[in-house]
C-alpha cells in the first residue's frame, strides 16, 4: 500500500503486521511500523507508526512518530481531551 503523507509517498508493505489496540469499550485501532523515506518532513525524528481504523482497514492511514504517540497517550491519561469526545 502507497500512501501519501505531507505530499510524499510512504509505503506500507502489503504483508506489515498490523496490531490491534482497543480501549476495552469496543473502539479500536491498529497499528504497525513504517520507514519514512528520507524526503519526509518527519525523517530522522526516530521511529514512525501507520495508524488506521480497525473497522475500515481500507480507509484513511495516518502517520505519526513514537514521539507523537507517546505524548498523545499521556495526555489520554492525564485526561487532556476530557470533554472533547
């Protein structure tokens, strides 16, 4: 799978390992490890997870650093986004 992130393609190959995470409450997501191409905005900032929904594995792909992942987990813990959702 070719995806287009910050106007540069990043592939996701066709046998990536996708891990589910779930909160508990049904609502999930996956997860797996991609190489950003040294052309992306984000190259060289460690490593890097495609994100998607866990219902719709064909739909929208994001892209987000383990550095962005790990503050958005800590601000779910933190309670950050209360009353947001």
């Amino acid at each position: 799978m070719i995806i287009m992130n910050r106007g540069v393609a990043v592939i996701i190959p066709d046998d990536a390992e996708w891990r589910r995470y779930t909160n508990g409450g049904g609502n999930c997501v996956d997860m797996t490890p991609v190489s950003l191409p040294p052309d992306h905005p984000k190259h060289g900032r460690g490593r890097a997870v495609a994100l998607r929904d866990s219902e719709d594995p064909d739909g929208p792909v994001l892209i987000f650093t383990g550095s962005e992942v790990r503050f958005f987990g800590r601000g779910i813990e933190d309670g950050a986004f209360e009353g947001l959702i």
